[in-house]
C-alpha cells in the first residue's frame, strides 16, 4: 500500500500536526467509523503517547491503532475466549505489519533513545521537532495499516460502523 495516498494515513498526520499526540492522531482520524465524539476521542487515547506518557514503550502510534481496531472489531462479553482470541489474533497480525515496515513497534527504538523513561514534558512541536523525529510518519504508517486492514476485513454493519471506501 501507498501509505501516502492513505486518506486515513493523511488525516492521521494532519491530527500530529496539529498539536494532538501519536495515539490520538491515529485514532482520531478513524472516529467517522466509530461515531464517537472528538472530545471523547481525544480523552480516551491522551495517555498512550509518547508510548505511554512517554514511557517509551509501544508507540503510540500501534496503540491508537489498536484501540481503532478495539472500537470497530472488539469483543465486550466477559468470558468471550473465542472472541479475545481472535481480536488477540487481530492485534497481533497489525504489529506484525506495522514491524514489518519499521523493524519494531516500540517508541525508543524507532526514535533510536537508550533510555526508557524521559521526562514528562514533551517537546514543543517546532520545525526542527519535525525534522529530527520520523512521528509523522509513523501515524501516517499506522492509519495506512490500520485502513488496508479494514479493506481486507469489512466491518461489520450490524455493529453501526460506517463502512470503509473500497476505492
């Protein structure tokens, strides 16, 4: 896939660019699919970035990926195995891909730090933020993953998910 013909992909970098961080530019771009407000959106995903409140653990791309594909494909019964196991399946099979392009789904690694932790505080988003850190293109990668995988699985139209264009 062209991730840059992505119009999911594009709006997800719009989003970072924006102010908005990596999870919440990933899952915000997909709320015409799950119909939840931006508001909501943007509260439910605010922890993950930096990978995980600049943890740098996952990347919080994957992880607004994931939570995309929790809101249109998850499971909600306590005790659904079959169900976990598929979503699990599901997760797994978008880490894959998204690996496969960037060599893991981890924060400090794609961004080549040897510590873990940093400081709570993220950096101002300036031209040379953009310039020294590969994020918008990570977001822009996830929300292309994240699309290409709705194309190959349609959502479910029982559920009250929009449908995906296949074009």
């Amino acid at each position: 896939m062209d991730y840059e013909e992505s119009k999911y992909g594009k709006a997800a970098e719009e989003y970072f660019k924006k102010g908005y961080n990596c999870a919440q530019a990933v899952f915000l771009a997909f709320s015409d699919l799950y119909g939840m407000d931006e508001t909501t959106a943007a509260r439910l995903s605010s922890s993950f970035g930096g990978g995980m409140g600049r943890l740098r653990e996952v990347c919080g791309a994957v992880s607004g990926m994931f939570l995309t594909a929790g809101m249109l494909y998850g499971y909600d019964t306590p005790g659904a195995q079959q169900e976990k196991a598929d979503h699990y399946q599901r997760i797994q099979e978008l880490a894959r891909s998204y690996e496969a392009e960037n060599g893991s789904i981890v924060c400090r690694e794609l961004l080549g730090l040897s510590q873990k932790r940093q400081e709570p505080v993220p950096e101002k988003r300036t031209e040379e933020y953009y310039k020294k850190r590969p994020c918008p293109k990570l977001v822009q990668m996830a929300a292309a993953i994240m699309e290409q995988y709705i194309k190959e699985h349609p959502l479910p139209s029982c559920d009250g998910h929009k449908a995906i264009d296949q074009g």
